[in-house]
C-alpha cells in the first residue's frame, strides 16, 4: 500500500482521504485537490494508491483496482472479499489520522469512481460522524449487504455526468436516494453536462461544500 500525504504548513484542522478511480493512481486525486479554492483552513491531505489486481471486465489484466469488476451492470456479480480488503486498508489510514490527533469529524472521505464507491461503502461501516463523504461518479457498491453505522448528521457530496458511460447516472442517483432511505438527508447531489471526469463546475460547487463544512457552517 503506497500513501503519500501533503501537510500544510500551519497546523491541520481536517483531513481528507483521497481514493483514486480503476487503473489510474494517486495523481490524479493530488491534482484535484490542488484545484480545491477557497477552503482557507489548513487540510492533511492523505492519497492512496489501490492495490494492483486483475480485473475481469479488462481481460485479467493487472492494474490499480480497489477491487475487481465483472461487469458493467449493478446486477452483476460483485467483488465483496476485494471490497471488503480494501476497505480494511483505507480504514488503517484512517486509525493512522486518528492516533495522529485528528477526530472523526475532522476526516473526510473521497473518491472518484471506483475510489468514491470506496469512500461510501467506508464511511457507512464506520459508527461515528465523519466530517464528510465525497463520491464523484461513483455509487455504493453491496448496497443490499450494506447495514449502515455513519451517523446520520454525516454531509455527502455526490456529483455525476449527464453523459457518463462508465458509471450510470442512474447509479449515483440510486445511490442518493438510497443514502436518503437510511435517513441520510444532508445530501448535496449534482448532475452536470460531462461524462466520466470531473468539471470546473463541480469544482466549483465541491469548493464552496467543502469550505462551509471546514469553518461548521453546515
């Protein structure tokens, strides 16, 4: 497991686990918290890399994978022992923030795709309120195994594209709705006119969450 950590120069009030999407790495995740504006209190940043694994759905072939793929629908088959082995990593890192001072509302967990099916599925194991849950085009995988413990004040940001091939709108729609069934009602959900990236505008509209769950002001 590879973990890098960006620490700001004052001392941290939050911290933000990032979790990258299927067969890419941590880059990715740096770069779009480097694009974060406005959030002027100082955040630890922690990125961790997936473990390599085959993935069914690309032939076998071996890349970054939280966990592996059978196919492109929800009713497919899923990867519940890789699921839950990733989920035992991210949570590692998580007791790491917490021994280092941080508390559970201070700790954010986000992800796109693959990485944001992580961060949801993460959060809802975990019996305390997080300071927040981001999942940009991405859904909650196990959904029928899943018996949530997150306390049910914990904020979500969830975004998805219009046009998204890869992970269904519908999907991270489902997946709202979902979350609001359970009693999880401090929801923001956008769509926006993309397919599976990330916009300026969701940037944008994740700044301006992020920074009013930083200063307490939702």
């Amino acid at each position: 497991m590879n973990v890098f950590i960006n620490e700001s120069q004052a001392q941290a009030q939050g911290c933000v686990i990032w979790m990258h999407g299927l067969g890419a790495d941590s880059s990715d995740m740096m770069g779009l918290a480097d694009q974060l504006k406005g959030v002027d209190v100082a955040l630890r940043h922690v990125f961790i890399n997936a473990p390599q694994r085959p993935v069914t759905l690309n032939g076998g072939m071996i890349m970054p994978a939280w966990y592996d793929i059978f196919g492109m629908k929800l009713i497919d088959r899923e990867d519940k022992e890789g699921i839950e082995q990733s989920e035992r990593v991210i949570r590692k890192v998580m007791d790491e923030q917490l021994n280092d001072g941080f508390t559970y509302e201070q700790i954010f967990l986000a992800g796109f795709s693959q990485g944001g099916a992580m961060a949801l599925h993460t959060a809802l194991h975990t019996t305390a309120r997080l300071g927040g849950v981001i999942a940009l085009s991405a859904y909650l995988p196990l959904a029928a195994h899943t018996r949530p413990t997150l306390d049910k004040s914990t904020s979500f940001f969830m975004g998805s594209g219009q046009f998204d091939s890869l992970v269904l709108p519908q999907w991270t729609e489902s997946s709202k709705d979902w979350l609001l069934d359970k009693g999880y009602e401090n929801i923001s959900y956008f769509k926006y006119p993309m397919e599976h990236s990330v916009c300026f505008e969701e940037i944008e509209d994740l700044s301006l969450w992020f920074r009013d769950r930083i200063r307490g002001e939702a």
